[in-house]
C-alpha cells in the first residue's frame, strides 16, 4: 500500500467517523428544537442546495488546482460547519452549517463515506495511488476502513442520552457533539497535508485513451445517478426520522443498529474485487444494487425496529459489495486528465435531486408514514435498469483487452 493511500485512508476515517454520528443526530437534534417532518425535510433540502455548489466548485476546481488543495479546503469548511450548529440556533445558520459539515452527505451507515463534496477530488487521488489491477480492492480497503470508523462513530450518537441523564439538557448535549466534528474536522486537514499529488497531465496532450468521451460520461452517469439522488434523498436524511417516528425509538437505539450497519457491511467491500473478476463491474454493480433493493422494500412490512434493523443491514451489505467496483469503473473508462469533473459533474445531479426528496417525503410522511423507503425502492430501481443499458457496453479499464 501506497504512502499517499495510507493518509488517503486516515482522512476517510476521520471523516466517515464524524458524517456517522452526524447523520444520527441532526434530524434528532431539529426535532428536539421543535422542528416538524416537513421542516426537518427543509433544512435538508436547502442545506443540500450548499452540497450541490460545494460539488460543482470541485468539479471545476480540482483538476485544475490540485485534488488535495480542495480536500484541504473542503475539511476548512467543515469546521465552520460544525462551529456553526454548535453555537446557534437560528434556522438560516442550521442549514448553511449543516450544508458546510456534511450532515447527510456522506452516503449513510454503512456506505463508509462515499459521497459528497470530498469525494470527486479523493476519487482521482486513489485511482492515481494504485495499479489498475489493484484498483477495485484499493476503493473496497478505503470503504472498509470508512465502514468501521462509522460504526465507531454511529456509538458516539449515544452520547446525548449520556449526557442528558447526567442533567445536561438535550439541546446542549447535541451541540457539544457538533462542536467535536469540528475538531474532526481540522484533523482531516493535517492527514492531507502528507499526500504528494501526482503532476497531472496536460489538457493538450490528447486523449488518455479512454472508451467513451467525457460528454457521454458525464451525461449517462447524470441521468441514472439523478434517479440514484431521488431515492437517496427520500432515504438517507430521513431514515432517522422513520425509525424515530415508526418505532418509537430514540438515538441510542438507533446507533446501535447503524453500529450493526456498518459492521456487516465492511466486509463486502474488501469481497467486491473477487466479484468483479467472475462478473465484471457493470453487472457486479446490477446484481448486489438488485438484491439490496428488495432488502429494503421488505422494510416497510417489519413488525419491529429490530427486524427493520436487519432487513436494513442486508440492504446496506449487498449495496457495500457493489460500490468499489462502480468507484474503480467510473476512474477506469475516465479520461485520467479530467476524473474529479466527471465524478463530480457526473454526481451532481443525484445531489440536485436529492435536494428535492427529503422535502417531499418529509411532507408526505405526515399522512403516510413509509414514504422515504417507498420512493427510495422506485427511484433506486429506475437507476438500477438505465445504469445496465447505459453501461453495458462500455468495458472496464482491465477488462478492455477480454472485449477486443
């Protein structure tokens, strides 16, 4: 393993740690302000609106001015983020804070980090770490360990609870802990420091010998990752909340099955290598995402938290084992010059519509309930069937030569 993989490795851990307790206490935290569904679903929408820009600046800026600059920059803004729910309340400063420090966008339990602003400049870093035959198992090491430091974070949810039985209020013991995330934060900025960013190529020098154009990648990862964002949007932000209201239960609880979550999800990702060899990326991909989404569907049908907890985990376990070979494909048929503007412009698009979702389904939960994991199957189905025909004919980096 690679030095630059190594500190790669401790910036996702820090972060993956802090996006877990986050990602349990936020709508918690809102709810305890007084917040309803519909504008809980607000705050997560509008705070999405900082996500999409943040994404969009790194798509432009990141090949151009260097990845790592822009996950140093990107941690900088974290800690804003978290100093800023930590000492207010007011709802304009919630949501910009909550938009600066992740809250919601990295990927849920058991995703390890994979998503929001950091990763269209921490994709192309690994992909440049690591030999094409080693690129899968490196992304499935990256989200395993971000998995484990999750389901370490996802115990630190417990602490409000703690605290509030010492006497603290609840308000209070929410904000100490988004006041530690800023900490976190700034921790994030000294692991990225020791990276050594390898001398991009020059945009004149010609096409990278790629099998399909830039234009054509981002467009076909636009349209099955905007049908991946609705279903995220509905799921993600709000499945706190549809525990919480369903169930009856509160953080301390829910932390523990996010532990669980991610636990059982973390080895799948380091599996995901020997999988792509039998199948190949695209239909590794089809296959575990299939089987993930009729885990979740059965979770509407649980007659207790704890059996939704399961369906979940297995819901998580099958879609961890398909993501390291849809990391590696999309840096594999990119054009080395421009991989942090395809994996952002090719991702902002799930981060618009997931912008729309959790608005609506917080709303429509107040007359139905299952909401967030109704619309999650349907969108998260659509994007399953135009991914498969967007991509079954465009071979992977390593399975090119097979293809000719």
């Amino acid at each position: 393993m690679s030095k630059n993989l190594r500190w790669l490795i401790t910036g996702r851990t820090l972060r993956s740690f802090s996006t877990a307790f986050l990602t349990v206490i936020f709508p918690l935290y809102l709810a305890r302000d007084g917040y309803s569904a519909a504008r809980i679903g607000l705050v997560l929408a509008i705070s999405g609106g900082v996500t999409v820009l943040l994404v969009a600046g790194v798509g432009l800026a990141a090949d151009k001015f260097g990845r790592k600059r822009v996950i140093m920059g990107l941690a900088m803004l974290a800690v804003l983020g978290g100093l800023g729910m930590a000492l207010s309340p007011a709802f304009w400063i919630v949501v910009l804070a909550s938009g600066l420090g992740g809250v919601g966008r990295g990927g849920g339990a058991g995703s390890g980090g994979s998503w929001g602003p950091v990763f269209p400049a921490e994709q192309p870093l690994v992909a440049d770490s690591s030999d094409v035959a080693d690129r899968t198992r490196a992304f499935g090491q990256l989200s395993f360990v971000g998995v484990m430091a999750g389901a370490a974070g996802s115990l630190v949810a417990a602490v409000p609870s703690i605290l509030h039985a010492q006497g603290m209020g609840w308000l209070e013991s929410y904000r100490w802990l988004f006041g530690a995330s800023a900490l976190i934060s700034l921790g994030m900025v000294l692991a990225t420091l020791p990276i050594r960013e390898p001398r991009a190529p020059s945009t004149d020098s010609g096409p990278a010998g790629a099998p399909i154009s830039v234009r054509r990648l981002v467009g076909r990862l636009g349209v099955t990752n905007a049908l991946n964002g609705l279903g995220f949007g509905f799921l993600g932000p709000l499945l706190t909340y549809w525990f919480y209201r369903r169930y009856g239960v509160g953080p301390a609880e829910i932390g523990v099955v996010y532990t669980i979550v991610n636990l059982a999800s973390a080895f799948p990702y380091l599996w995901s290598a020997g999988l792509t060899k039998i199948l190949g990326a695209v239909k590794t991909v089809v296959v575990t995402r299939g089987i993930s989404l009729v885990a979740l569907l059965l979770m509407i049908w649980a007659p207790s938290f704890w059996v939704a907890g399961l369906l979940y985990t297995l819901r998580m376990a099958f879609n961890s084992l398909g993501m390291p070979a849809r990391q590696s494909y999309v840096m594999g048929v990119s054009d080395p010059r421009y991989r942090s503007r395809v994996s952002a412009f090719g991702s902002l698009p799930s981060q618009v519509t997931s912008m729309i979702s959790p608005a609506v389904g917080g709303a429509l939960m107040e007359s139905f309930m299952d909401v967030p994991i109704l619309g999650a199957v349907i969108f998260m189905g659509l994007n399953l069937v135009t991914y498969y025909y967007a991509f079954r004919d465009v071979p992977a980096e390593g399975e090119r030569s097979h293809a000719s």
